[in-house]
C-alpha cells in the first residue's frame, strides 16, 4: 500500500488561517495526504482572542501546537518569539516528519518555520510569495522564505517576475492567485441579520470597516498615523458606523490596540473586536461602504466585493492594487479626502489582480505530483534576462 503524503501546514495569524482555509480543508479531504496542522502564534493568544478556537470549530484536527509569542511591544519581543518559534517547530518537525511544509506569507512566524524547515532539510512552499509592503519589515522575511522555499506559489505575474528575479527556477513558480479569493466562490456569507447578531450590533445605513496594523519600519511602529486616521475618521458623517478590528502581534500593536480601545470607548457608532473570523469577516465585508486602514484585506479580497479600500501609509507599498484601491498619505487631510472619494465611488467595473477564486485547487495538485527525492531540495541560483519595473 502506498504511503500517503504527510504535508504540513503552518499557520499563526487570523487573516492567514482566512487565507490557507481551502488549502487546509482540500487537504484534509484528500485520501492521498496525511495532513499535519501545526498551529502557533496569535492563535493561541487570549490578547489577539484565541482564534484557535476558530480551527477547532472548524472539526480541523491540531497535530501539534507551537507557543511562542512573548509578551511585550517591542522589537526585542519580536526577535525572541522568532528564537521560540525556531525551536518549537524544531521539535514539531522531529516529531512528525512532513514530506512537504506549506506557509503562506511574510509574518515572523511564518519566518521561523521556515528556518526550521531549511535546517531540518525539508521540502518549503510558499504561497504569495513575491509581493511587496514596503512599510515593514515584512518585506525582507517573505523573500528571505522564498530564498529558503523550493515551490512557490504566487498570486500575480508581477510577483512571479519577482520571485524569478530572486534566482528562483521558473519551473517551480506558479500562478495561482490569492487563495482568499476562493471564499468568495465556496462559501456562502452571512445574510444581514445574522451577520447584526453575530456582531451583536446592528449595520448602519453606511459602514466602514476599519483594520489599522503596526509600521514597523517607521519610528513609533504607525502610532503617529493611527492618531491621523482616528482624526479622520471623527470628521465622517455620523450615518456611518465604524467596525474595527484590533492590530496583530507585531511590535507596536499593543500600543495601536490600547489606544483604538480608549478611543471606540463610549463612543456611539464605533465596535472594536479582537477577532472577527473568516465567515464573519467576509460577510462584514461584502456589506460595508468602504475599508479603512492598512491591512492587506483591503486590496486583496475587497476589490471582489467592489468595495473601495483607502490604504494609508507605507504598509502596503509596492503591493499591487486594484482600480477601488485609494492611496493615501498617514495625514488626516490626505484621509478624509481619500474617504470623501471613496463613498461617492462606482466600483461595479473593478477587476481584482488576485486571481479567480480556484487557488486552492491549484496548489492542493502541485502538492501532490511534487517529486519527493533528493533532487527537489537541491536548489541553485537561476540568472534572469527579464527586463522591466518588478
């Protein structure tokens, strides 16, 4: 009897676990791999609300669990939860043995497993590989994944152009779009008034949906314009109700999220949460006016709701965008202007660059027909001729 492949998916954060969902549940189904979920990070982190509860609820098993953030707000916490990390998937990978690890983009956990992964002498792909954010540190971690992966799998042709500019072999790149897309073909969303009891609030006649993540790479980790846009966003007619969601585990993310919480207290037509999760999530989503902040989700997935994003800052600098992205300067003229554009936007037309909803299908086939010997993990550096902006 054959051996099934053991493929091992690793995931930390909400948005990413949002991102991997149809990647791990075709998985799971397939009667050719044995599916190993490690899960680590803000999942198991009541601060950033547990959302491996979320996993759980979804009837996924957990093969191994990886604690490694350390509590603290600063870079020197950062560094350390990547030295735990590196050790504790160490010891996952001892463990279990994967045929095949599978991460998705540029967090610092993520980052460690790939460490683990390139010592421990496994098989690396890597799904969006190739994007760029230019606003923090991000950027240097995802190529360095890619330099240390041997599949990749990108969500643009742009990125592909990137990923082979890294001396990455051609034949191992694939395009096959954001795999968040695929929600939006497989997975019905929340009608409104179940959405209004899960969020245990009701809409209002507009929304906006608002994600305000650390700037790493800036002095004060974006503190500076979080207080821009939360001036901004005061000056919004008061038809409009505010969803926020807090920021993730990087450096200068309590300090974001402590200060979004004195801000939404008391304050009439505001909701914080720790976590929204996938489904809910997208159905707030699909039903808002336009998205505030600088979270990825903003020129991923909300360009197929044809829902405007005003991206602020540097965050997401470089990434590719769609035409109902608007971007603005971290300065509360800059935001208002860009928001006032945004609610009187037509964004029927717009065409997302991310793909056509059938990436998970496409990465769960190069996972299987991948060839497992030796030759596969001996990588060597592929020169480009390719011309032109990446």
């Amino acid at each position: 009897m054959e051996t099934r492949r053991r493929i091992c998916v690793v995931t930390g954060s909400r948005a990413e676990y949002g991102l991997l969902y149809w990647i791990i549940h075709d998985l799971a189904r397939c009667a050719e791999v044995e599916l190993q979920l490690l899960v680590t990070g803000m999942h198991l982190a009541h601060e950033f609300g547990h959302t491996v509860r979320e996993i759980e609820a979804d009837g996924l098993p957990i093969a191994h669990r990886v604690e490694m953030l350390v509590s603290g707000n600063t870079a020197a916490a950062t560094a350390k939860s990547i030295a735990l990390g590196v050790i504790g998937f160490s010891d996952a990978f001892e463990r279990l043995r994967p045929d095949i690890v599978l991460v998705l983009g540029d967090r610092f956990e993520v980052f460690a497993a790939a460490q683990a992964s390139l010592v421990h002498n496994l098989v690396l792909a890597h799904v969006c590989g190739g994007d760029t954010t230019e606003g923090a540190i991000d950027e240097a971690m995802r190529h360095g994944i890619t330099k240390m992966a041997h599949l990749h799998f990108v969500t643009n042709e742009l990125s592909a152009r990137r990923v082979r500019q890294l001396g990455e072999d051609p034949a191992a790149v694939h395009m096959v779009g954001n795999p968040g897309l695929d929600h939006l073909r497989r997975r019905p969303l929340l009608q409104r008034a179940d959405l209004e009891r899960s969020l245990g609030a009701p809409l209002g006649r507009r929304n906006a949906l608002v994600t305000f993540h650390p700037v790493t790479l800036e002095p004060g980790h974006g503190l500076d314009q979080l207080t821009e846009m939360l001036a901004a966003l005061e000056q919004l007619p008061e038809d409009i109700v505010l969803w926020c969601t807090r920021a993730n585990a990087d450096a200068g993310g309590r300090e974001i999220n402590a200060l979004l919480e004195r801000w939404v207290e008391g304050r009439t037509g505001a909701h914080l949460y720790d976590s929204l999760g996938t489904l809910r999530y997208l159905s707030l989503l699909a039903a808002v006016d336009m998205v505030v902040g600088n979270s990825s989700s903003g020129l991923y997935e909300a360009p197929s709701f044809r829902v405007p994003a005003v991206d602020i800052g540097s965050r997401q600098g470089g990434r590719l965008s769609a035409s109902s992205v608007l971007h603005a300067a971290p300065a509360r003229a800059s935001i208002r202007e860009a928001m006032q554009t945004a609610l009187a936007m037509d964004c029927s037309d717009t065409v997302n660059p991310y793909g056509d909803g059938h990436a998970a299908e496409r990465i769960v086939a190069q996972l299987l027909q991948l060839p497992l010997g030796p030759a596969v993990r001996r990588k060597r550096f592929h020169m480009t001729d390719e011309a032109g902006p990446c």
